[in-house]
C-alpha cells in the first residue's frame, strides 16, 4: 500500500541523520506519508494521530496510536525515539514533550506554517503559524544541523523547518552531523 502524497522534500533530505534502525515517531502523522518513507528505510515506525480513518491508512506502514494531542496528556511519557517528525503540525505545549523524546543521537525534523502565510491561505489563525525563530528557540537543547524560515512555491506557503540533533552524552566534542545522504 502506498499513500496518496509523498514524504515531505525537508523529510527526504535530512532523514539520513536517522540513526540506522532507529525507532521513528511520526506526530499527526495523517495517512502516514512519513510512516511509509521511513519504514521502506527499515525503520520501526510509530504514528500518532486523532484521526481514525487516517490511521486505518497509516498501519499498513507500522504501529499507530489514536491520540488528540491537544487535549489528552502526553501518551508517550518515558519512551524515546531515534527520530520525530512532524510536518504541517503545530501545538506549542508539545514542544517540550517532543524534545524529551528523542533518544542520545536522535533527530527532530520538524516542518510546519509560519508568520506570513496568513496573507497567502489557510491556516491564517496566528495560533498555528510559527513566530520568527521559534522552533530555534523550541529546539535550544538540540544541535541544529538545518534550519530554514522563508517563502516556498507549489503550493505558496511561509514555512519554518528544523533539523536538529540530541547528542549523546558520551559525544566527542565535535560530532560530524552530515550535511548530505551519501551516495
């Protein structure tokens, strides 16, 4: 099975900082684009969403879990990830929770609406667009290897996205993140 839509451009580039078979989550995953991408990389894949139809999608690619993020508590207290991605998503209390996530060497690659795309379409509310360097500011315990905040085409959109990095703790004092897939 696949799905309609493909993984992300900003997922695609920077999933190779994933740790080899790292257990990925996938926030509001959908219909599990990004759940798909990293499973076909042999990744275990968890997918977290309150819509069920979606999921019912999502499972062909990995476990998935009915959740309204917004409005339960956090369902995944004390496990970790080698990866969280969320795209197009954005509820400024799970900040902390998705940094708390990720496991040493995991990756964070977070892409969703900032200020600027009111003028362009939906979402317009300001409690769903990202302030100038917030998720810089959300991600301020990370290594940063990529961050963007700008104008993208096909379709017009203002986003914000993030790769960034928790390093082990044992890490030497420069860790080399690669800034591009080997080929």
């Amino acid at each position: 099975m696949t799905t309609s839509a493909p993984a992300s451009e900003w997922v695609r580039r920077w999933s190779h900082l994933v740790p080899a078979g790292a257990r990925v989550l996938d926030l509001a995953c959908g219909h599990g684009r990004h759940m798909q991408w990293f499973a076909e990389r042999g990744h275990a894949v968890l997918g977290v969403d309150r819509a069920a139809d979606a999921l019912q999608s999502a499972a062909a690619f990995g476990e998935v879990l009915q959740c309204d993020l917004e409005s339960a508590p956090w369902p995944l207290a004390d496990q970790q990830f080698g990866a969280v991605v969320v795209t197009n998503y954005l509820w400024r209390p799970l900040f902390v929770h998705i940094v708390q996530s990720l496991a040493p060497d995991g990756v964070l690659l977070y892409e969703t609406f900032a200020q600027g795309n009111e003028s362009l379409g939906k979402p317009a509310n300001p409690d769903f667009l990202l302030t100038r360097g917030e998720l810089l500011r959300a991600c301020s315990d990370l290594r940063v290897v990529a961050y963007e905040d700008g104008f993208l085409n096909h379709p017009a959109r203002c986003v914000q996205r993030i790769a960034a990095a928790r390093p082990a703790t044992n890490a030497p004092a420069i860790t080399r993140w690669q800034l591009e897939a080997s080929a």
